[in-house]
C-alpha cells in the first residue's frame, strides 16, 4: 500500500484506518506500507501502525514500512517506537 497524501495525521485517522482494515483482509504473509511520500506522520497514525502489527501477529503475518523519510524515521523515534517497526527500501 503505497500511500499518496504527504502528511498522515489525526484528519486522516479514519481514512487510514479503513485501508488499513483491507490489508488484515488480503492473505499476503506480508503487508508492506510504502510510505516513500510522507513528510509528516504523528502519534495517531503511529498508533495505527501499531494495532495492525499485533492485528497482523495474531495472523501469523508480517508488516514492514517501506522507503521511510526522514520525517517518518524521526517520528518513530520521538514516540519510541523505532525499534517496532521493520523499515526498509525498496
């Protein structure tokens, strides 16, 4: 899932969530969110993150974030949860 919008915020919170709630549909043993545009992400969305990773878990699945910014690296780190997430390039 490659996400379009520059900024992932609260505003977007239940947008995102319902895409989100399509990736726990699918049966890829791995959901990759490409987040190679996001310029700004915050706590909300991270929370997001967060509840389809154990979702995902619990479906003996995986979730990666993909082509992370520099805004997205920075925010997990700030929020303490860069060491949850996979994140690499692609």
């Amino acid at each position: 899932m490659i996400f379009e919008s520059d900024v992932l915020e609260v505003e977007e919170a239940q947008m995102i969530k319902d895409a989100l709630m399509l990736c726990l549909k699918n049966e890829e043993p791995t959901v990759k969110l490409d987040l190679r545009n996001i310029n700004k992400i915050d706590l909300s969305v991270i929370q997001l993150f967060l509840s389809l990773q154990k979702s995902l878990h619990n479906q003996n699945r995986n979730m990666t974030l993909i082509n992370c910014t520099n805004s997205v690296i920075e925010a997990l780190e700030l929020c303490g949860c860069s060491k949850l997430f996979e994140c690499t390039y692609e």
